[in-house]
C-alpha cells in the first residue's frame, strides 16, 4: 500500500514499544514522505531520547534504517499541489502532507485526527486502522 507518512507516526515509533516500528519496516507498505521529514525528526532527537530509552546510538540506527524505508518526495514535485491542498488542509502544517498525497496519489498514515477529520479530500488511516487494512499480524 502506498502512503505519505506523517512525522507523528515516526515520533511514536520511537517513543512507544509497539506494532507501529514494526509495521514501518513492513513489505505491505510503501512509504514516502516530503524532503523535511527527516529534518523534523532530528529536530526533535533530544526530546524523543528524553521520552525513551534509546540510545543516541539506537536512535541513529533507527533512523537510517526509516532513511531506507521511506521515499523521499523532492518538493520540485510536491509544490504544483500546496495550494489545492492548502485550500482543504485543517492545519497549516499539515498541507505539505495533503500535497504530497496528491502529487503521488496516495493515502496518510497520520494519528492526527484533526487531519483524518476536518477533511476529505484525501483519506488517512490512523495505526490501528492501517494495521487493519493490510493485515498486519506480528
């Protein structure tokens, strides 16, 4: 299945032991995300070491390991699509995601429920619901 990924998900992966870590590395999936993701993600490393009990170590490991699993979208591409997205994003930060699901037609995997809600435009599957859907079973 293809999906954008939102950040949320890849800051639960770390901070909670739990199918969603397991699931990123899946081969039912494939999973993109814009060029800042990964910028956001280390953006935040003190506070999600804060949270866990990772390691600087693991939590590099992790992260070039997510680096291999998740696509990146140049936003070359993703740029022609922000204003339609801005136009039905509930959220400002959430546009880019909207975008990116559009420039690749797509689904997010997002627990964000402003974003699954407040809009329709593209659908977003929370953990639970992806876990679901794919058949996931650990």
């Amino acid at each position: 299945m293809k999906l954008v990924i939102d950040a949320n998900i890849l800051f639960a992966s770390l901070i909670k032991d739990s199918l969603t870590a397991e699931l990123l590395l899946s081969d039912k999936l494939n999973l993109f995300a814009p060029e800042f993701l990964f910028d956001e993600f280390l953006k935040y490393e003190d506070y999600i070491l804060k949270k866990t009990n990772r390691s600087k170590e693991d939590f590099k490991r992790f992260l070039t390991i997510l680096r291999e699993e998740i696509e990146i979208i140049p936003q070359s591409i993703i740029t022609p699509f922000i204003e339609k997205a801005d136009k039905f994003s509930p959220d400002e930060k959430d546009t880019v995601y909207l975008a990116c699901a559009l420039a690749i037609d797509s689904k997010i995997w997002s627990n964000d429920k402003k974003l699954k809600e407040d809009q329709k435009e593209i659908k977003v599957l929370n953990t639970e619901e992806l876990i679901q859907e794919v058949g996931f079973i650990k």
